[in-house]
C-alpha cells in the first residue's frame, strides 16, 4: 500500500483519506491540528472509545447524532446523566448503542471533571504529555506508543474506561499531539506550523 493517494485535486494526502470521501475534509481540516480545548478533547476521547472494535467511517457518520444525544459533550451535563439517560441512548438508533460505552462516557464525564478541577483544564494533562520529537516512530507505523500507553495507565488509574493504548494513540493523533501525517501528505506542513504556532496549556 502507498503511503499516499491523489484526491480530486491530484494533490497527495494520507492513503487512509480513500476508505470513504468524507475522510478527506476529516484529514485536510482537523486531524493532526492541535487542540486545547476541553470539550473538544472530551469528545474525541469519548468517541474514540465509541469506535473501538468499529471503523472510524461509522463513528464520524454519527457525530452530529453524538452530539445532540450527549449535549454537545458538555462535561458538567454529561457527568449529571443518570440510568434514565443510559436508558434513553440505548434506544437513541443515531448513535453506536453499547451499554458499556455508554456508560464509560458518562464516567468519564464525572473523572474529567476530577481532573479539571486537580490540573486546572484537561488540556493542560494531556498537553503535558506530548512526546518528544526523538521518541516518535515513522508517521502512521504503529498503533501505540510508549506515551500512549503511559498515558491510558494513569487514565486507567484515575477511574477512566474505555482508555486502552490505541484508543489513546488515535486520540493524540488526531488531537495534534503528534504529527502524523505521511511524509508526502499537503497536510504535513500545514498541521507543522500550526503546532509551532500552538501555545501548549499550562492550567
């Protein structure tokens, strides 16, 4: 498989862009951009925890309906949900209807909010673990990492589910913690530049 392929604008982009077209916005506007803002990191963890054992196409086919079930993903209002709301989403057909995550969701809801109020924000935890540029592999080689795996422990530790290695990897890929965009991608320098300009958060 080649590390590219060529979009309609014959400009090459990460390979995994031509599983669906409605990667390729996905990739060339937020995958990789880094991001310091807590509800958006909420989010992704969360729907990366949604995704395990499913394809990234299905859960970024329902995000909107993710959205609206779960409030935006406001962390105070997720962490408030009680068993009348598991019972609501379990019949909620829009979005992936698995007791289990559901529940790791409104968990995690409740430890985020342990954690803001222990660091000051989530981004400023998980900010504090980006990796050092000489500990990346080549970009998209692996699916864990040392970091990742440190980071799903101390998660894991603190009461969070559904926080393995490689959901926690794809997390800090697409959350621009590291660049992992191929070396050939448009997109590499782009999402460069914006972590050089990016202001890592302190509290």
């Amino acid at each position: 498989m080649t590390a590219t392929m060529l979009g309609a604008d014959g400009k090459p982009r990460c390979h995994w862009c031509s599983a669906a077209p409605e990667f390729i916005a996905y990739h060339d506007k937020e995958w990789g951009f880094p991001v310091d803002n807590d509800q958006r990191l909420f989010e992704k963890l969360c729907l990366e925890g949604f995704q395990s054992g499913l394809s990234w196409r299905t859960i970024l086919a329902k995000r909107e309906n993710f959205r609206a079930a779960f409030h935006g993903f406001d962390i105070d209002r997720v962490a408030r949900f009680t068993k009348r709301d598991v019972e609501r989403l379990l019949k909620d057909a829009g979005i992936v209807r698995h007791r289990g995550k559901i529940e790791a969701a409104i968990n995690n809801a409740g430890q985020a909010r342990q954690l803001i109020e222990e660091e000051g924000s989530l981004a400023a935890f998980f900010w504090r673990h980006e990796p050092d540029a000489g500990q990346l592999p080549s970009p998209q080689s692996v699916s864990t990492s040392a970091v990742s795996i440190a980071l799903s422990k101390d998660l894991k530790k603190r009461g969070w589910k559904f926080v393995g290695p490689t959901t926690v990897y794809a997390f800090m890929q697409a959350m621009g913690l590291i660049n992992d965009h191929v070396e050939d991608c448009i997109v590499r320098d782009k999402v460069e530049r914006a972590r050089k300009r990016f202001k890592r958060p302190t509290g």
